[in-house]
C-alpha cells in the first residue's frame, strides 16, 4: 500500500483498493507525456473558472492548479465574484474556448444560484471539456467511444483494472445517478460488459439489489449508508463519498457505534467518512476503497490526463 492506514490492519479485511497509490503512478505517466508535448511546443495548459468563495471548492481549484504544474502542464484560474450575471459567466467560457493556448477548460461546480450548470456545460467547447459534461462528450461516452469522461468515473475504472477486479461479465450495482459519476460509471462498466443496474432515492429492496453486485459502487452523499447488509461476500466495493463529521451527534447511529470514529473526533474534532460503512462492510468485502484515500486523489489524476488528452488531440 501506498499510504499507512493504521485503522485498516485486522484480520479478515478486504484488500485496499488504494487510489492514492495509483494516482501517483498515474501523476508521472501525465508527466512524461506533458513533457513530449511541451519539447514540441507549448506544455498542455487547464483554465479553471471559479465563481464565488465556497471555500471547499477554492481549496479543491488550488489543488487542481498545483497538480497541474506538478505534472508539467500550464494552469490558471480565473476567479468571478459570486454576483458575476450568468452572461457575463457564458461570455468567460466563450473566450477560454477561444483561446489557442488552453487546451482544457472546467468550471468549478457548485455554481452560485442563479447559474445554470447544464448551460454552462454546454457552453464549453467539447474538445476542451475536460470535466467530460458536454452533450458531445456525454453522447460518444453512451456510445462506447469515449474522448473525454468524468474525471471520477474514469478513475473508478482505473481503480479496478489495477487491481485486476473483473469487470466483463460481473454484475455491478451503482448507487446513485449524479451526471459526473453514477451515469458515466454505469455506461464505462456496461461497455466493458459487465451487467449494471443504477439505483436511486425510488429503487425498491435496495440492499437486495445491492447484494447481488461483485462491484457495488457507492456514489449518493450519506455517511455510513452502505452497511454489511447491502454487501455480497466477497464483493469489490467502491466509496466515492466524502462526508465531513464534526462531531458524533452528527452522524448516523451505525457510526457512532465505531471506536475509529469516536476515538478520531475526539482527538482531532472531525472525521472524513464515505458512503459505506466501512468498519462493518470490509469484512465481507473482497476489495475496498478507503475514505480518504480511494477514489478521491484519482479524479485530479484523471483530469490532468485529460487535459493533456485534449492537447494532444488539438495539436
């Protein structure tokens, strides 16, 4: 493994599927291929637009940014005040795709209510998108010939093929239907031919359906949702969630339960937890995600290998 994850060292545990690990590797390859670009011209360059001061996302743009120039790529980010008239937003977007020296463009999501996020993804030009939510984009994803996909779901996959997890034929279960990761992930697994059901809020006997997964893949914003009972022995599961805990009232009483929760907000006074339980989940598991550490550092990873994808492409 890559990090030390004290907490994870017991008897019968599932194996670590360590993204952190795999983001590193991941980092370098962009870096030797960024490298060949920029000896035959310019290095691959990522706009970020920021709009506002949500403080998660301002720290999430820096680490992008940081990423970038890590791996030889140029980076920029422009910040819009969060009173910016969504116009003058699309006109930012038309002049970043404008621009021949930036080869990928995102704008940071959440947006400031009043914008429009469909509107503004569309306004992208889809050889820059590397966030992968262009209806292009979206459209050569659904027909199993990708150019750019959802930095998230394109890690996930990375995630289970350097782990050698199965994918054709195996029976996947995704939970949850978010546009930047349960579609995309559903339509990567259904054209590497595994069988996919998508589950949300209206699904019916949801931890039936989850059992019957070799990889279930949790993507829905609660904390410790995804319990023993939702798991098939043996299973790959995957966390995308990242839950913050400030404090054991605040979460839900299967985790309050967990010595490793109460004894980490008692000496640092809040937990990052995902969607699955994973303290009464990796028993039964065969393979799973950490929290942090999993699936987390691979989205910044496959976004650089986008944005250096899109300079390729334009060159």
């Amino acid at each position: 493994m890559g990090l030390v994850y004290s907490w994870l060292v017991a008897a019968n545990r599932a194996r670590i599927l360590d993204g952190a690990l795999l983001a590193k590797s991941l980092r370098e390859r962009v870096r030797v291929e960024a490298e060949s670009i920029a000896a035959r011209g310019a290095p691959p360059f990522l706009r970020v637009i920021l709009v506002g001061e949500n403080a998660a996302s301002m720290t999430y743009v820096a680490s992008k940014t940081r990423a970038a120039q890590e791996a030889g790529c140029g980076a920029e980010t422009i910040r819009l005040p969060d009173s910016i008239p969504p116009k003058r937003l699309l006109d930012e977007v038309r002049r970043a795709n404008s621009d021949e020296a930036v080869d990928g463009l995102l704008v940071q999501l959440p947006l400031p209510a009043g914008h429009d996020p469909r509107a503004v993804a569309d306004a992208v030009d889809p050889g820059k998108d590397v966030d992968g939510l262009h209806p292009e984009n979206v459209g050569l994803l659904a027909q199993g010939r990708p150019r750019f996909v959802p930095c998230t779901a394109a890690g996930i996959v990375e995630l289970l093929d350097a782990n050698a997890v199965g994918i054709e034929g195996a029976e996947a279960v995704v939970l949850g239907r978010s546009e930047i990761v349960g579609k995309p992930v559903a339509a990567l697994l259904t054209s590497r031919n595994a069988t996919v059901t998508l589950c949300h809020s209206r699904t019916r006997n949801l931890p039936e359906v989850c059992r019957r997964a070799d990889i279930l893949i949790a993507a829905i914003g609660r904390a410790g949702f995804v319990t023993r009972g939702f798991v098939k022995e043996g299973a790959a599961v995957v966390d995308v969630g990242i839950n913050r805990l400030d404090s054991l009232d605040a979460a839900p009483p299967n985790l309050r339960r967990s010595a490793r929760v109460k004894e980490t907000i008692a000496s640092k006074g809040r937990i990052l937890v995902g969607d699955v339980d994973f303290d009464d989940v990796s028993p039964a598991a065969g393979w799973i995600t950490p929290v942090p550490g999993g699936v987390g550092p691979l989205t910044i990873a496959m976004l650089l290998a986008n944005t250096v994808k899109a300079a390729r492409l334009r060159r």
